[in-house]
C-alpha cells in the first residue's frame, strides 16, 4: 500500500510542476525589438517586396534570416490557404518561384537571398 501512495505523490507533484511551468512561461515579457527590426522596415521602406508560400521550406529559412525582427518584412504570400493554388496578386505580378523578391526599380532576385545581397540592393544598412 505504501508503494501505490509514493507512485501517487510522484505523479501529483509532476503535475503540479508540469502546470507551474506553463504558468510561468505564459507570463514571461515578450522580447524586446529584434536585431533587424529597422533593416526589415528599411527594406519595406525601399519598396522591396518578398512573395512566398507558407509552405516553401526556402520561403521559411528567408524568414529565419531575420530572426524576431520577420514580423515586419514586407511578405507577400502567393499560396491559397489549401496550398493548391496562387493568390491573383502574385498571378498578376507573374510570380514563379519562391521565395521572389522584387525591388522598386522593377528588378528581381530568385531564391533565399543573403542578408548582405539585400543590403547592397536596396542600400539598407545591415546592424553589425
């Protein structure tokens, strides 16, 4: 009997930690800006514009580029919510490919584009 209790306040007590958890993780402060918060507003004041699809695994690692700061990346997304089928804006622009990035000058890079290449493009400073 004595066992069967032990196993009982074993599994309470992780429970208990498993829920304490969860409410303090909820209750953290968001983080602060993003490293390239003001390159992405940069690039988004430049009249660059990035088209993707959510279910492009080059569209995801472009984002990651960005870390936090992607949230403000001027994104176009090409895909319908069931992925079968393109968007009429990224139809109209004649869209092929993604990730497409399009400049204000009419230009296009195809394909995950290094921060750097983005910087040179659109002379928005890269932060150190």
């Amino acid at each position: 009997m004595t066992n069967v209790k032990i196993f009982f306040s074993v599994i309470a007590v992780l429970i208990v930690g498993t829920v304490a958890t969860a409410i303090l993780r909820s209750s953290e402060t968001p983080p602060g800006p993003g490293k390239y918060d003001a390159f992405a507003q940069c690039l988004k004041d430049k009249g660059a514009l990035f088209y993707g699809a959510f279910w492009c695994p080059h569209c995801q690692a472009q984002k990651k580029f960005f870390g936090s700061s992607e949230k403000l990346l001027p994104y176009v997304e090409c895909s319908t919510p069931n992925g079968n089928a393109q968007t009429q804006i990224c139809i109209d622009k004649g869209i092929t490919g993604y990730p497409t990035w399009e400049f204000a000058d009419g230009t296009r890079l195809n394909g995950e584009i290094p921060l750097t290449q983005l910087s040179e493009k659109t002379s928005c400073e890269l932060p150190i």
